[in-house]
C-alpha cells in the first residue's frame, strides 16, 4: 500500500507539473506570479500530505 501511495503522488506530481508544457521565461516578474497561485499552493501541500501518509504507514 506504501509504494502505491509513493507512486500515486509522485504520477500526480509529473503529470500536474508537465500538463502546461514546457514554455520560454519571457518576463520572470509574470512566472512568479504564476508560481505564487493558491491553486499551486494547494496541490503542493496536498502532494506532501500524501507522501508523509505514505512515509508512516
């Protein structure tokens, strides 16, 4: 159940952060903002949520 848990978030993490493809840096002022958003901010702690429930079972 450990390793289906890892692979669950870790399949998540890949396909969430090459869903929008790879794109050129034109102003950093607009990817930091972009990277601030609450929605990344959810994914991300729900991501490490599901890895530290992996970790202790």
């Amino acid at each position: 159940m450990k390793t289906f848990a890892l692979a669950l978030a870790l399949s998540a993490a890949a396909s969430a952060s090459l869903a929008g493809g790879i794109e050129p840096v034109m102003d950093p002022v607009v990817v930091e903002t972009a990277a601030s958003s609450a929605n990344d901010n959810w994914a991300g702690i729900t991501l490490t949520l599901l890895l530290l429930a992996a970790a202790l079972d």
